[in-house]
C-alpha cells in the first residue's frame, strides 16, 4: 500500500551529503523544505569515527578553500585545527623523507640514478604547469585546455623508472581514486600540486576538531525532522509547475510534491531517477567517474611525542596502502602531546579494485604489518577495533575532454536544480558546500514572497 504526503511542499532537497544538507539549510528560514536520503545517516561521503578525544575521518579527509563551508565552520564554533606547520611525507625504499623539502626529496630519498631522473622529468612536468592553473591569460587558458585533452599518464612519457611510475599511481589513487590513464591531466596536476605545496600556503586547509562530520552533523541537527532518512529515491519527475518524487519509505512506496527539487545524488543515482533527462544532460552526467577507496582506521595507544606529529600525511606507493593520514596532526600544534591519536590508512584506484573482495580481517592484517614496518614503535600499540570502509564511490574524476560537457547541470531542468561536487572548480568537500548554497539561493529566489513561512 502506497501513502501519499498530500502537502505540496516548497522544495524537496534529495541527498543529505554536504551539498544536499546545505542546499536544505539554506533553504529552510525561508521555505518549506523536505530532505529524502536513502541511508541511515546524513553526511555522505563525509563520515568521522569519534573514540575519546580523537576521530579518524572514514570520509572525504580535509578541508579547504574559501567561501560556504568555512563560512559554516565559522558560524556554528566549529574549530578549524589548521595544519599549517604540517607536511607530507614519502616513505620509500624503507626511509622516510619530507615532500615540502625538494632537495631532500631528491637527494636524501632511497633511489637509483634512472629513478632520480625519472622523478626530476614528473616534477618538471607539474611545477612546469602549476603557475597556469589559476591564471586567466590567454596562454594560461591555452594550456589548460592541451592539458584537458591528455591523459595524467603523460607525466610518466618517456619515464623508464619504476619508482617513478609508482609514485605517480600512488598520487593519482590517494587524492582521486584512480590511476592516472583515467583521469585528465588537468585534474590530477591540481590534486597533486595541493597535495605537495605548503600547507600554509592552501587558504583553511585543516581537520575540523570532531572530524569533518562535525559540520554535517550540525547542519542535520538544525534541520531537525524535515530529514527524512531510509527514504530510497526511485524516480523525480516534473509535474506541470512542480516535481513529484516517488521514494521508498523503508520497505514501503511513498510518494510527495513539491514546487521545486534539488537532486543532490552522485551523478549515476541522478542519472538514474530523474525522469525525462535531455541528451545532453545525459551524457554531462555519464562523464563523470568516480574514484573507489579502502579505508582502515586505527586508534593508537603510543604516549610521548612520536616521529610522524608533524606529518598531515605519508604517501606510501610501494605498501599495500598508498597513503596513511594522521587526523591528530592538527592537535600536536599547541598545549601538550596526550596519549594516543587516530591514523586511516587508504589504498585507492586498482589497488582498492583488488581489496574490494578481500575480508575484512585481511585487510587489516596487511594495512596493519606495512603501517608497523613503516612506524616500528606502534607494535601492540595499533589499538582494537579498527574501523573499515569500502568506498565504490567518493572523489568525482574526468578522462579527457569530458569536463567540458558539466556545465549544463549547473542550469536547472525547469523546476529541477541539481548540486554536487562536480559542479565547479574542484571535486572537493568546499565546492560541494558551494554547489549546495548555489543551488538553495536560486529555488528561493524562484519562490520569491510565495514560500511557505519557515517552521520554529
């Protein structure tokens, strides 16, 4: 039997990740706003494990930038815990060396003479094309558009080192998910380029105190039972002025109006359940891929200062993980080291392809022995309960010449908005904040004086 909500709402906002939960708080002073999602919990692909006084995030790892969600962070008292100070390490050949040091990184590093040179041509290659970025001028734009062309495999032309090749897979999967003949160039030059700058020199780059999910947590608190969770979309379509949403409520079809929708999904579900999509929104849709994550988090028992407080993160391209993030990194800054810290280690791209089947007990076991043979003294000290994740889905990617095709999703279908992190600059926790607001501001001003008063 089917219920009907016979209550035609002012919007319905379809996903409570980041963008979603945005789009709905933007919304809710002003308007009658309902939120569907189809999980247990709101957040996304943010996701934070809390243990005493540390997290680890399970999720998307940090955040960034300017605008909407640091402005969010602000608003709500939210703690920054900036990782200015901080740098990331590469653990190769058995010896750790500091990235944010480039001399060390090519002299004091494990390697052979073909790997050195191998390294020396991918990092001219990326510091050749970071200063064209940002930039407007017309050269800039030129080369952007060579690089939106070209596979991030082109970095590794003519690189007859295997060390070399490996790095720049391990860079590819912990940042995108992904191996470098997937992804455009442009992409993985950004991603990499952050990953390896100073962070004091990336705007708010930092682990909110309580983990990302902080903030989605507060913002879904403030929503309060206008979200509605377990709630499974199977189809929006537009219905004259309107939307209606047909959605499972648990096990049961359900179905509501509303005169406007922000559709808030991944770009495969939104491709799914939006009825009557035009070509061209298709194929902007079907351009996107995802990058795939495992994830392994452990709390730790160590005391004392240890080796790895002053690393944000260590990539590892010869381990069974490509990366390990230190999520107390931001609390070894001030006041005195206590007892313990939080550390997820991440395998992404094919490596995580090859994990994706494993048990779970296996995957600990190897994250656990090659996080033991980089950091020997955290030996019975690992903690119980690590926290697994398997991720098919989280950082959005493009192969080359597809990024053109996205902004038409950025134009609402009639009453239909769409938000998401791939809808501006970079697939990052900020944008999809970003997107989220984008996409409230505009159904409020459609709306205009006509929306229903805002519930106390």
């Amino acid at each position: 039997m089917s219920t009907t909500d016979d209550t035609v709402h002012d919007a319905v906002v379809i996903g409570a990740g980041m963008s979603g939960l945005m789009a709905a708080t933007t919304l809710a002073p002003d308007a009658d706003v309902i939120v569907l999602e189809s999980a247990d919990r709101t957040g996304g692909r943010v996701e934070t494990v809390r243990r005493g006084d540390y997290w680890v995030n399970v999720g998307t790892q940090f955040t960034e930038g300017n605008g909407t969600l640091i402005d969010a962070l602000h608003r709500h008292g939210i703690e920054m815990g900036s990782l200015a100070g901080t740098s990331l390490g590469l653990y190769l050949n058995g010896g750790m060396v500091d990235t944010s040091n480039p001399l060390a990184l090519m002299v004091k590093t494990k390697m052979t003479m073909k790997d050195r040179l191998g390294m020396a041509l991918v990092g001219s290659r990326i510091i050749a094309a970071m200063p064209f970025l940002e930039s407007q001028s017309a050269i800039a734009q030129k080369v952007r558009a060579t690089m939106e062309t070209r596979l991030a495999s082109y970095l590794l032309k003519g690189v007859n080192s295997k060390l070399a090749d490996q790095i720049v897979r391990s860079w590819s999967a912990q940042w995108m998910g992904c191996e470098p003949e997937e992804t455009a160039a442009t992409q993985f030059v950004t991603s990499v380029g952050l990953a390896l700058a100073d962070p004091e020199k990336i705007p708010n780059f930092a682990l909110p105190h309580g983990g990302n999910q902080a903030l989605t947590d507060v913002l879904a608190e403030d929503l309060g039972d206008r979200i509605r969770l377990n709630t499974r979309v199977q189809q929006v379509r537009r219905d004259g002025d309107g939307v209606v949403v047909d959605y499972l409520d648990g096990d049961r079809p359900a179905r509501l109006r509303a005169r406007r929708a922000i559709v808030s999904t991944p770009a495969d579900i939104t491709e799914r359940i939006v009825d009557g999509l035009p070509q061209q929104q298709l194929n902007a849709l079907s351009d996107i891929t995802y990058g795939r994550y495992v994830i392994v988090g452990f709390f730790t028992e160590e005391e004392g200062p240890q080796q790895w407080d002053h690393f944000f993160g260590v990539s590892a391209p010869q381990l069974s993980f490509q990366a390990m993030f230190n999520h107390a990194a931001a609390l070894r800054r001030t006041g005195p080291r206590t007892p313990g810290g939080a550390l997820a280690c991440f395998a992404g791209g094919a490596r995580a392809d090859a994990l994706f089947d494993l048990p779970d007990e296996e995957i600990i076991a190897r994250f656990s022995e090659d996080l033991l043979s980089v950091f020997p003294e955290l030996r019975g000290k690992l903690g119980a309960d690590p926290v697994l994740r398997r991720h098919r889905r989280v950082v959005p990617f493009w192969a080359p010449g597809r990024r053109s095709s996205l902004p038409v999703l950025r134009d609402p279908l009639g009453p239909i908005h769409f938000a998401g992190d791939y809808q501006l600059d970079l697939p990052s926790l900020a944008d999809a904040a970003a997107s989220g607001e984008r996409a409230g501001r505009a159904v409020l001003a459609e709306l205009g004086s006509t929306a229903a008063p805002a519930r106390a």
